[in-house]
C-alpha cells in the first residue's frame, strides 16, 4: 500500500479526531479511508442514476416517444402544468 499525506483545515482535522476519540474511527488514517470509501460509493450510485436515466432517454427514443419543441417550449408546459 502507498502512503499519501495529506492536509486537513481544522474543522476536518476535528472531525477525524473527534471520531476517533469517539470510538467510531480506530485511526485517523481509518476515519479518512471511510469517507473516501463513502465518497465514492456516491459516485458510483450517482453514475448508476445517470447511466439508468441514459437507457431510459434512449428507449424512450426507440420508442418514438420524444418532444419536439424548444427549452422554452418545456418550460412553458411545466408551468402550465403547475398553474392547472
């Protein structure tokens, strides 16, 4: 494993060392790899979304199921929507 320093302003340096005080980090090296780790299991959910959100757009497509108007156009008919 390589080893990598890095620098914390102070509000994370307290919170590093306030979990581990606290018992929920054994290290502060263990309290940053879980926030890395948590970091990117939200960039992989986030990516998953938009990857889901893609195949749907496309089948949509596929479909023929598509909008033929302008920005304004969409924004127009949400607001209608709204006011209905």
């Amino acid at each position: 494993m390589s080893a990598v320093t890095i620098n914390l302003t102070g509000e994370l340096a307290a919170f590093v060392e306030d979990r581990v005080a606290r018992g929920y980090s054994h290290s502060a090296n263990e309290a940053v790899a879980e926030g890395l780790r948590l970091l990117r299991e939200e960039q992989n959910r986030k990516l998953e979304a938009l990857k889901a959100a893609i195949n749907e757009g496309v089948a949509d497509i596929e479909a023929g199921q598509i909008y033929e108007g302008t920005i304004d156009d969409i924004l127009n008919d949400v607001l209608n929507r709204k006011r209905s």
